[in-house]
C-alpha cells in the first residue's frame, strides 16, 4: 500500500532531521541547517517519493534524492535572497539578512556540495539513470532564474516568454523532481515523458495562480495583495495586461510603480483598474484551468493502474488549494 501524501511528508521529515553537518567552521553550517529548518511545503521531495512509490518504487530506496532535491530547492534561496535584497524567508530573517552576503553564498555552495553528496548515496546504476536529469533540472532553474532577471530590465516580454522563464523557475524542480522518482522506480521511457510533462503542467498552474493572487487574493488568508505591482514585476497579469493595452495603458502599467505622488493603496488600485479594464484576471483564471487540466489528463494516459495515481492527484488539488 502507498503511503498517503502526509505520511510522505512525515518520512521525509523524519529524515530531515536526522541531517547532520559538522560543527565548524560554525558559520558555514550553522546557516545550513538554519535554513533547512526554516518550514516550507517540501513539495519537491514530497512529488518524488509519491511518484517513485506510484511506479511501484520504495520511498526509503527514493530518499536519498529526495533530500538532494531538498537540499538544492533551499540553495537556490539563499542565492535569490542575495540577488533580491531579501530581509525576509519564510517570516524569519533570511540567511543573507542574518549573517551577510559572504556567508550565503558560501553555505549555499556548501549545500550545492551537499546535494550532490546526497545523490551518490544512491551508488552505482540508480546514481547513473539520475544524476543526468539532476543536471538539466539545476541548469534549468539556473536559466529561469537569468530570464527572470533580463525581464526586470526588457522594455517588452511576451506571453510566450513569460511561460518559458516559469517554465524553468518554477516548473523545473517539480519536474525533475517527479522524473526522477519515476525513473528510481523503473518506470518505462514513456511514462517518464508523461509524469514530466504533468509535472511541468502543474508547476505553471501553480506559479500563475501564485501571480494572480499577489493582485486578487485575500489578505484575510494571510497574502498581502499588491507586492509585485509595487515592485514593477513582470508577472503574468502584467505581461498580459501590456500585451493587451493601448499605448497610454501600457505607460501608466510601466511607470506606477515608480511614482512618488501616490500611495501605495493608490498605485495597485491604479494598476489593478487597468487589468480589470483588460479582463487580464478571467484570462490569467483560464490559463490556470488549462494548465491543470493538463496536468490531470496526462495522469489518466500513464501505463499504470489508475489508483497508483490517486495520491499525485491528491497532492495536485493540494498544491492548487482545490478540495475536488
């Protein structure tokens, strides 16, 4: 019997905390396990365990690349942190805001190390079918995160763009995630195709509901509305907003956010009249809905017997927020 997705997080962090880094040098660990402790939803260990155990895998045999996948997810961060000017993780300092620059990136090299001491654990033949797809995935979030920052200075991004930059940010450790779950399980070449690409589908269904919630959720549920119209972010709303705009629109979705005569209220009730104007919400909403019907519809194609998947569909609506 597989386990269910909550009894995957347990394992996985049962053997989170029996991770261990030396002592000294203090401030090259000690920020390591620090940020490792921090919470988060271990998506990406989590995906995984479930698919390797979907293909008729073993979670402990899959933990190893589990807590690789882990481990580089939160390297990243402490990078991004230092590339954003972030204070803030997770509701607690950052690594770079707690310890300076030197020190996150020096433990985020030492957690990339890590990542890697973490997968040759698996040894010999399962270290050879995985190491390939860790490789193109850590690229990837690489590039996405590179295209992420070109957009920050481009006149102009297209939609196609957009999906691409997500598409290797967000997406890709979901994705590589999933794949190499399957691929420790055995499963054939054609079903790793699959779960990669319902991988992919999801981690775009997740990141554009992620943008349009920053502009339409509710600061009841504890999201604070606005943040990335205040910073002049290219997300999908915005990129679809300037795709569709007349040439006025499109000065005042380029400049708001750098106007000091409004407040901050002012500016994204300014940019948000603007997406109204352009129904930019109930197109982003059918991107969503695309997306993760994608993503459902290439469960139902794999070669295995519709209730291994029960548990991916679970943790798909789980990701989405959706009880159904």
């Amino acid at each position: 019997m597989n386990h269910t997705n909550d009894q995957i997080l347990e394992l996985f962090e049962a053997e989170l905390r029996q991770m261990c880094t030396p002592e000294e040098p203090e401030l090259l660990y000690t920020p390591i396990i620090y940020s490792m402790s921090g919470g988060g939803k271990r998506l990406r260990p989590v995906l995984l365990l479930l698919a390797a155990e979907a293909f008729g895998g073993s979670a402990a045999d899959a933990m190893p690349a589990a807590m690789a996948v882990e481990v580089f997810h939160n390297f990243t961060l402490l990078h991004d942190d230092i590339m954003d000017n972030a204070a803030v993780r997770r509701g607690k300092p950052s690594v770079f805001a707690k310890w300076g620059g030197n020190v996150a990136i020096l433990s985020g090299d030492a957690m990339l190390i890590s990542a890697y001491k973490y997968l040759a654990c698996l040894g010999g033949d399962k270290l050879s079918r995985v190491i390939g797809i860790f490789n193109e995935m850590a690229l990837e979030v690489c590039e996405g995160q590179q295209y992420d920052m070109d957009f920050e200075q481009a006149e102009k991004v297209s939609v196609v763009d957009y999906i691409l930059m997500i598409e290797r940010k967000t997406s890709a450790l979901l994705s590589g995630s999933a794949t190499i779950g399957a691929t420790l399980a055995g499963a054939s070449d054609d079903d790793i195709k699959k779960i990669y690409r319902f991988a992919t589908e999801l981690g775009l269904a997740f990141q554009l509901q992620d943008d349009m919630l920053d502009s339409y959720g509710d600061e009841a549920l504890g999201k604070k509305i606005g943040g990335d119209i205040l910073e002049g972010k290219q997300t999908y709303l915005m990129v679809q907003a300037i795709s569709r705009a007349t040439d006025q629109q499109r000065e005042v979705l380029r400049t708001t956010h750098q106007r000091t005569d409004l407040s901050d209220a002012e500016k994204i009730a300014c940019v948000k009249a603007i997406y109204d104007e352009l129904d930019v919400k109930h197109a982003t909403e059918q991107q969503i809905e695309l997306r993760f019907e994608r993503a459902l519809s290439v469960l139902d194609s794999l070669s295995i017997a519709s209730e291994r998947t029960l548990h991916l569909r679970e943790f798909a609506r789980n990701l989405m927020g959706r009880k159904k």
